[in-house]
C-alpha cells in the first residue's frame, strides 16, 4: 500500500523543516562552523600552494643563491617582497656558472626603495642582466613589442601605476613598460630595471635623493641558477655552497618547508578546531535528532499504520538531516570563502606567506570534500534515532504519544 499523495517525502521534508525553525537553525549552525573551519584550511593550503608554484615559475630558477648571512633576508624577498639591499662581498657569479649541474646563471642586485607615489611603502628593486636573465625574458617573449630599454620598468600586479607612466625611485624617473601578472609572491610587489639603469640610479641620487644609494661595481645580491636537465637541483645547490664559501642556496623545496613552517601552525589550529566541532557537534546534533524523532514518534507511526515502508520513514528523516547539512555546509563555505578572498592580502601581511586564490577548480574541490563532510556528519548523527523509531511498534508508539 503505497502513501497517501499528501504524504509524498518532498512535501513532508520541507513541512517538518519549516515546523522547527530554531533547533533546524542551531543544526545548521553547526554544521556551518564545521565546514568554515575545514574549508578554510584548505583554501589556505591550497592558495599558498599555488601561489608558490606560479612565483617560482615566474622566477624562472631551480636555486637562488644569496650570501649565507642574508639567507633570511634573501627568503622573504622572494616569498613576501620585503625589501632589503645586500651584496655578495665577491659576487661569485663567474665560478657558479662553471660548476657541473648548472645550465644557466643570471645575477641580479636588490635595492630597497624609499617610499615612492605608487606605494604606500617601500618596495622591491630588482636590477636584471639583460645578457643572462630568464626571469623577465620570457615575458617579453610572451609580449611582443615590449622591450626593457633605457630607464623602462616592469612592474609587478601590487604596484599602482598602469603602463606608459612614470614613477621616480631615488629621484630618479623611470617609464612603465609592463606589469606582471599576480603571483601572491614577492614578484608582486618588485620592479624590474636594467642594470646600467641601477647604476646610473645610484650614482644620481646623492644630488636627486633623500638618501644616497650605493651599489658596489662588479657586486650583486642574488644567482639565480637553472640546473642542467637530469640535474638534481638540491645536489647541485650542495656543489655550489661548497665551491663559493660564503653563500647559501635556496631552492624550490626549501621555499615550499618555509611556507609550511609559516602556515602550519595555523593549518594545525583549524584542523584542530574543525576535529574539536565535529566531535561535539556529532552527540550534540544527534540529541538533537533524537528530540526531534520522539516528538515526531506518533506522526511516523501513523504514517507506518497508513502503509509507509521502513526504508521511507528512514528515507525521510536522514534526507532532512542532509538538507540540514547542505544549507549549513553552504554557508559555511560562502561566509569562509567570502572572507578569505576579501582580506587575502592581510592574510599574506599577517602569516608572511605567499598568497593567491585558488583556482576556481581547486576551491569547488575543496568545496565538495568539505559539503560531503557535512553531509556524513548529518547521515551518522542521525542514523541512531532512525533506526530506533522506524524499528519501534506503531501502535505502541501512537499510544506513548497520545499519553
């Protein structure tokens, strides 16, 4: 004997869910912050993650390498784009180049700006030898009729200036030619110069500039180096540390520990956090289910003596359970994503990482695996009191409720 139409499992769903407003929101609510603490941790992960991935591409390099007391210093602009000025005291560009494993070789001086009109602090100065760079060659080559000449730029995305304007660095005016696309790294806040360009800088701005700047002819700051194919990179940065006293390298790997270092404490306490919620939410939720089917326990009886199978009773109460779950998993990850996205570049400032959002692929994943969270929550919270009330006597239950 089949239900009565008025009793089909849509309209009884959205019936019960609209009868118990308040302890429907408190579920919901729960399962929001379940799914918000782990959304998050992903998304921040993830958002690292690929913010790493395209910086190191754009840098173009397997190792850097800086001189060993400003290996920090070295990190950060990289990661972050903090700005600092340092320099080989020999530059060791010559004798890294010859070393077996290295393919390619490029130098660059890093210079840390005074404030200037485009920002609202001092940024990075990137001086490039045009002869060897990979960094920035490629994108001229993926930009045809942009060419880095006499006192022309290349900025990065978090530089306010748009191209075919000027912007003056130690008094010195410099033409916008190209701005890079955002990384989440360092590149981001850094400006790309020629090297004859830095010097003419420097040695102008004791006249043009607050403070005069000194760059030390035949020094640099940083090798980036591309290790020859089937090269190991971390073998390879060994040999150089070891040839050119002095120096340390940085690679890829190294960058990636860094960042996990950076974020795990803050990946452990939303793991930590989102392992807490679950936990107490799943008794807390299942009470709650219970509550809800002894109330309901004559309604499902009834419905049992009208000829409602076992499997469409319990249908009926795990689906409400997954709605619940749904709505509040929804929520949870639009007000987490929302927020996230708003204020990714404080999130960057403040855990001093590199930082991008995902891609759109990456967050409906991370979306999915944490909705489907909910969802399991939702099902074993309530599986308990289904079993239980679909499994009592109707007619037993009918006269408990009626008493």
């Amino acid at each position: 004997m089949n239900p009565h139409p008025e009793f089909r499992s849509f309209s009884l769903i959205k019936r019960n869910l609209a009868n118990r407003p308040y302890r429907n929101i408190a579920a919901i609510f729960a399962y929001a912050i379940i799914a918000a603490t782990l959304f998050s941790s992903q998304f921040l992960m993830n958002g690292a993650q690929q913010s790493l991935d395209a910086g190191i591409s754009r840098m173009g390099a397997d190792i850097l390498v800086v001189p060993e007391e400003y290996s920090a210093a070295g990190q950060n602009v990289i990661l972050i784009g903090q700005p600092n000025s340092f320099f080989f005291e020999d530059t060791g560009y010559q004798k890294i180049s010859r070393i077996p494993g290295v393919a390619k070789a490029s130098p660059q001086i890093y210079v840390a700006t005074l404030f200037a009109s485009c920002c609202a602090a001092p940024v990075q100065m990137i001086a490039i030898d045009q002869e060897h760079d990979f960094t920035i060659s490629p994108w001229l080559k993926n930009n045809p009729g942009v060419t880095l000449g006499k006192d022309d730029i290349i900025i990065g995305s978090s530089i306010i200036q748009n191209v075919g304007n000027d912007l003056m660095f130690y008094g010195h005016t410099f033409h916008v030619v190209g701005i890079l696309a955002r990384t989440g790294m360092g590149v981001d806040n850094s400006v790309f110069l020629r090297f004859e360009d830095a010097y003419v800088m420097a040695d102008e701005s004791g006249l043009k500039a607050t403070k005069k700047l000194t760059i030390p002819q035949g020094m640099v700051s940083a090798v980036l180096v591309k290790v020859d194919p089937g090269a190991v990179p971390d073998d390879v940065a060994q040999e150089i540390q070891k040839q050119v006293p002095g120096t340390k390298t940085i690679t890829p790997n190294g960058l990636l520990n860094a960042v996990s270092g950076q974020l795990g404490a803050v990946i452990r306490i939303l793991y930590g956090a989102t392992l807490a919620v679950t936990i107490v939410s799943i008794p807390l939720l299942g009470f709650i289910s219970a509550m809800v089917a002894r109330e309901r326990m004559k309604e499902i009886s009834i419905l049992r003596a009208l000829g409602a199978k076992k499997t469409f009773v319990m249908r009926i109460m795990l689906t409400e359970s997954f709605a619940l779950a749904i709505i509040g998993g929804l929520l949870g990850i639009t007000v987490a994503a929302g927020i996230l996205v708003s204020f990714q570049d404080f999130v960057a400032f403040t855990f001093k990482i590199p930082f991008m959002i995902p891609s759109p692929v990456t967050m409906l994943v991370d979306g999915g695996s944490t909705l489907l969270l909910s969802i399991g929550i939702g099902g074993l919270s309530s599986l308990y009191p289904a079993v239980i009330i679909t499994h009592s006597e109707p007619y037993e239950s009918i006269r408990k409720g009626d008493s």
